[in-house]
C-alpha cells in the first residue's frame, strides 16, 4: 500500500483553493503538510490530525493567527513560522503532542500556551511576551532557546503532576514571578536567565 503524502497551500489569493487553515484541515490526512502564505487568519481550530503547519515566511509576526489552535485526540503536530494574538489562548494540548518551532505569542488574555494532563510540548526558538500567563502546563513540557517576557501573570507556571525540562532560555521584565512550580510538579531549569521581575514573591515560588 503507497501512502501519499501531499503538501497544501494556503493563501488569500483570489484564485487559491484554499483561502482559509480550516478548509485545508479538512482535506489533510495524518503526515500532510499545510503551508501558509503571510496574512491574517481569524480562525480558530482543532487539530485531531497529524499534520505540519508551517507558515511560509521567515519572520513569525507575517503570518498571523488571531485564534486558538487545540491539539486533541492523540495527534502530533508541527508547527512552525506562525504568530498568534487576538485571543484567550494561542495553543491549548488538550491531547496529544504539539511540536512548536520559531513562532510567536503575544498579546493573548490567558495563556500563550496551556498543556493539559495528557497534552506534550516541545518548544524550540518561541517568543512569548505581553500574556496573561506565558505557559501553563499541567502535563510535559521541553522548552529550549526561547524568550518569555512581560506577561501579566507567571512566566511559567507548572502544577499538578506537570513535569518541564527548561534550557538556554530568557524570561525577563515580568509582572509577577518568573517560575511557579506548584502541588506535585517537577522540573528542572538550566542555563536560563531570570531578572527584573516585580514580585513580593521573588523570582521563583515553589509551593
């Protein structure tokens, strides 16, 4: 059996096929790649398939999602090149495991990034400033060579049985704590930077 794998484009071309992510979710299968042309897209969605989400633009702020993209039902998905705003939340893994590679987050209410039980992410060269909360994980999560500032709420908060892996990293300039590690959480941070954060409760709380 020949498996094929198919590349779809997204574009606000008057003669594209796809003008918005969602109709070309819908047409993807499991191993498709969507590739975005730079523009705003005011979707929100939900990604059940294991696809590749890139935006086709090496600068994360020309393709913009003004929406929430949620990860559900065990699917692994790569994304990359993308910016969000605009919304409550930018990526929410409810189930599954989200890939997140040179993509910004900014300027969303709650979190920038919500990591469920049962929800994976592995977050390589992000910026994550202007949130409410930056990341919120209660499941794993792997951050490298990534910037977190100015959220309005921790940088980064891991609670329940949430595990995280930090490296190489920067958070800076924010509202309350760098780091909240609460109830039975375990992490482990290395080679990071953490400074000018303006909280009685210090840089870092473990509770």
């Amino acid at each position: 059996m020949t498996i094929v794998v198919k590349k779809i484009q997204v574009s606000r071309k008057l003669l594209s096929k796809y003008k918005t992510i969602r109709q070309a979710l819908l047409d993807a299968n499991d191993g498709d790649t969507i590739e975005i042309e730079p523009g705003l897209y005011n979707e929100s969605l939900q990604l059940s398939k294991s696809v590749t989400i890139i935006g086709l633009s090496n600068q994360p702020e020309d393709v913009r999602i003004a929406g929430r993209f949620k990860v559900t039902k065990n699917a692994s998905v790569h994304i990359k090149n993308l910016s969000f705003s605009q919304s409550d939340k930018g990526l929410l893994i409810e189930q599954g495991h989200a890939y997140v590679i040179h993509c910004q987050f900014h300027e969303l209410k709650k979190y920038a990034i919500q990591i469920k039980e049962q929800g994976h992410l592995s977050l390589t060269d992000a910026t994550i400033r202007h949130n409410g909360i930056g990341i919120h994980n209660r499941g794993r999560a792997r951050i490298e060579y990534c910037a977190l500032y100015e959220q309005h709420g921790s940088q980064v908060y891991t609670g329940s049985n949430g595990r995280l892996i930090m490296k190489h990293s920067h958070l800076y300039n924010g509202e309350t704590t760098a780091f909240y590690f609460d109830q039975e959480s375990r992490s482990y941070v290395e080679h990071c930077q953490l400074y000018g954060h303006h909280s009685s409760q210090r840089q870092i709380k473990a509770q």
